[in-house]
C-alpha cells in the first residue's frame, strides 16, 4: 500500500478520534440538551449556530485554506512566522471589529433571530466568535506540523471545559440555550490560553502584511465557496423559523445532530487530506487520488450503514429518567439517514479537491458551490411548506449530490485522474444491496441480522475479489498480527 496512503489513513483516524473525542462534547451533552432545554431554546441555538458559522467564516476571509499553502511551502522558520504574523493579525482585527458590530447591533439581531430579550444571547455569540477565530490560526501551525496529538490534546481539554461548564449551566442551574453558548465560549477562550505560548513563539522580530493581498486573492474563491456550503449546511434552520417555528426548528437540528457523526468521520479525513496534498509532489498525487476514493467509500459506506441501522438503538440508551435523546426531539430521527448521506456526498466533494488546486482553478468553485446553495434554497422554498423539516433534509441532500456531481465533471477537465471506477461500482451495488437488505429485516431478531450483514461485507469483498494482491498481504498481515494477540 502507498506509504501516502496509509499516512493518510493514520492521520484520519487521529483526527477522527479527536474530533468525536472533541465533538463528542455535542454528543455526551446532547442527551443534557434534549432533556433539560425546551424546543424553542434548540432552535435558538441552531439559528445561533448559522451566525456564528456565517461570521466565522468571513472574518477568515478565506485565510485558512491560503495560510496553509503559505505555511506549508516557505522554506525558513522566519518565513513561517511572517505568514503567521499577517493573517493572524488580520484575522484578530477583524474578529474585533466584528464583535463591536455585533454589540451595537445586539437588539435589531436577537429580536431577528431569537426573539425580545435575548440580546445576551448575541454578545455571547460575538465572544465566541472571537476566541474562536484568534485561536484558530496556531491550531493550524499544529496541523501543517502533524503535530496530531498535541493538536488533539489541546481540543480534548477544551472539551472537558465545555462539557464541565454545560452541565453546571444548563442541567443544574437550567440557563437553556445561554448556558450552551456560555460553555462554547469558555472552550474556545480555554482554547486560547492554552495556545497563546505557540502564539508568542511564532510572532516575528518585525511584522508586515506584505503578501497579504495575494493571500486573499488566493483564498476569496474558499472564502465565497465557503459561505455558499454554510448556507446549505444551516440556512434551512433559519427558513424552517420562518416558514414554520422555533419548535420545528429545535426538532431538525436534534436530528442533525445526530447525522453529524457522518460530518465528524468525513472532517477527520478532511484534516488530515489538505495538508498531505500540498507535501505530494506531481509523480504520485494521481496515483493517491485514483485509490482514496475507493478506500473513503468503502470505510464510509459502512459507517453510514451502521448509523442506518442502529441509530434508532441509540437513542432509546436510558439512564434513570434521562434518555438519550428526549421525547420531544425523536420527530427529528427521520433525519439522520438524509442528512448523513449529503455529509457523505460532501466527502466526495472534498476528495476531489486537489484536482483544483493542481490546476490553480479555484475560482470554478464559486460557482459549483453558488449552485449547490441555489438548488438547496430552491429546494427548501418549495418543499418546507409541503413536507415540513423532511424537505429540508432533501434539499440539502440533493444540494450536496450534485456539488459532488458538478466537482467531478470540472475537475476530471482541468486534472484528468482515472479513478477506480470498477471497484467504486463494486461497493456502491453491495451497499446498496446491503441497506435494502437491512429495511426489508423485520421481527426481534432484526438487530442482530443486521449486525451480521454488517459484518460480512468485509467477506464479500475478499470473495468477488475485490482487493489487489497487495492489499490482500496487507489483511493477512494486520490479521495474523489480532491472532497473535
């Protein structure tokens, strides 16, 4: 197997853990949220979210995606901290101009969003925001460093700050959606202290914003892509307000939650993916780029399966009076399996991004992006009023779907790859077949047959056959290696 491969695969389980260890806060307090905060404070905070998002991203200005490029490719240290001195700087001004925005504007926002008298709620959120982004940057050093264990060391803490803080907040001195984005904010400032030492390291003995300008011309097409993605990630919270309530609101976005674990896999391999393309020299990045879609499938494939299968299990999880996921909020369960597959699609969308970068054609993913977003607005007009929160979920479904679609035919023109088509052809008929399977599975056994289902697909593969004579001494090895244990 590739050596960038499995350093790939190495990297994206890390960071998957991390992440889930870290997003894991969402999920340990998610039962927390549901029982212990009503409907309507859950749709506050999904609306919350989309701000937060939305403001995230265009402080940024598109940075992230430039300062690792930058970061990645000059060669001395005293390169590295002027790239980090200019976007770090511009990314604190304008994180702090936002927050005075948003200060002054706090009443005209939360009565648009939340309602009268939740102008704390906006305040909050702008401090959020401004830990958030200020520490985002030394994050990234440790990722363009794959220093993975420091990095997820430091978001573990953080974890344990917020989910520490939320059960105080929220379960104990029921605050609702303020002790949510109370305990947010205390991550990303704990966050933030914890990295000001990288910060401090990292500041040059003279700062410029020299190359600045190229930075953001590079990174305005991520930028204005980046806002599109946001929109069909969370604008049909804000149009399920509009169109319906708050309570259906707070319902879609517990679902959601759930289908995020699908988002968490996919962002694993998304941390580790970016950096490794950037270091691939032109002789191999064909051949990585041929395999990974192969290897994401099949992994991802199965994982959405089991969440298919079992997520209506997990949610009946009860301690004492505390489900899982309140009573209230199992409307919203209906959907996790479209949601998890536009994340799914999404993955796809990022695999094949290195074919843009290769080509220096960013600018095609405006548009791709810009036609996602319209088709998932259009989508969530039409189909809000006649099916509710379920259109939602197939607006964004179908937005995704054809992102990847579009990203594949423009790229395959700009940085032609053959990919495994075949084997690609191979999983999805057995997924497939697999899922139907699993539906049509009825009676009190229909768990463990599905487990069993589950289970096998690694065995149909090495029948068809469906791996190489490499792939197959790798198995063997890794599996005499568990015997041996």
């Amino acid at each position: 197997m590739d050596s960038a491969i499995k350093h790939l695969s190495k990297n994206s389980l890390i960071y998957g853990f991390g992440l889930f260890a870290v997003r894991g806060a969402g999920f340990l307090l998610f039962p927390v949220y549901t029982n212990f905060v009503s409907t309507d404070d859950m749709g506050r905070y999904a609306l919350g979210v989309l701000l937060a998002s939305m403001m995230v991203l265009l402080i940024q200005g598109g940075l992230g995606q430039a300062f690792i490029r930058e970061y990645g490719t000059v060669g001395s240290e005293e390169e590295r901290r002027a790239v980090f001195f200019r976007t770090f700087s511009s990314v604190c001004f304008s994180a702090l101009v936002l927050f005075l925005i948003l200060a002054v504007f706090r009443v005209h926002l939360a009565g648009f969003l939340f309602g009268k008298g939740f102008e704390r709620l906006i305040l909050l959120l702008g401090a959020s925001i401004f830990f958030e982004a200020v520490s985002q940057y030394p994050m990234l050093v440790l990722r363009c460093r794959e220093r993975v264990l420091l990095y997820q060391g430091i978001q573990l803490a953080a974890m344990a700050v917020q989910i520490g803080t939320a059960l105080h907040l929220v379960m104990i001195k029921r605050m609702g959606v303020e002790g949510i984005f109370i305990s947010q904010a205390a991550a990303f400032l704990f966050t933030l202290i914890l990295v000001s030492p990288l910060i401090l390291r990292h500041l040059p003995r003279t700062g410029s914003w020299k190359g600045l300008g190229s930075m953001l011309q590079f990174g305005l097409p991520h930028l204005i892509s980046g806002l599109f993605i946001v929109i069909i990630d969370l604008s049909d919270r804000f149009l399920l307000q509009r169109l319906t309530d708050l309570h259906t609101v707070g319902v879609y976005n517990a679902g959601c939650k759930l289908a995020a674990l699908m988002a968490l896999a996919v962002a694993g391999f998304r941390y580790a993916w970016i950096p490794l393309i950037v270091s691939l020299d032109e002789n191999r990045i064909r051949d990585v780029l041929s395999r990974v879609p192969t290897y994401f499938l099949l992994a991802g494939g199965w994982f959405y399966l089991f969440l298919f299968f079992f997520i209506n299990d997990l949610v009946r999880f009860q301690i004492g009076s505390i489900r899982f996921m309140g009573p209230r909020f199992t409307e919203g369960l209906s959907m996790v399996p479209w949601i998890a597959g536009a994340y799914l699609c999404y993955g796809f969308f990022i695999l094949l991004l290195p074919g843009v970068y290769r080509a220096g054609k960013s600018g095609g993913l405006i548009l791709i992006a810009g036609l996602g977003a319209l088709v998932n607005l259009a989508g969530n007009f039409w189909l809000i009023p006649l099916t509710g929160m379920k259109g939602a979920a197939w607006s964004t479904l179908a937005a995704y779907f054809l992102m990847m679609s579009w990203q594949y035919i423009y790229v395959q023109r700009l940085f032609p790859v053959q990919y495994e088509l075949r084997r690609l052809g191979i999983l999805l008929c057995l997924f497939v077949c697999t899922g139907i399977a699993g539906i049509l599975i009825g009676g009190s056994w229909a768990g463990l047959i599905r487990g069993v289902l589950l289970l096998s697909i690694p065995l149909i593969l090495w029948i068809v056959p469906f791996f190489d004579s490499a792939e197959r001494s790798v198995i063997r090895e890794k599996a005499a290696c568990l015997i041996r244990l």
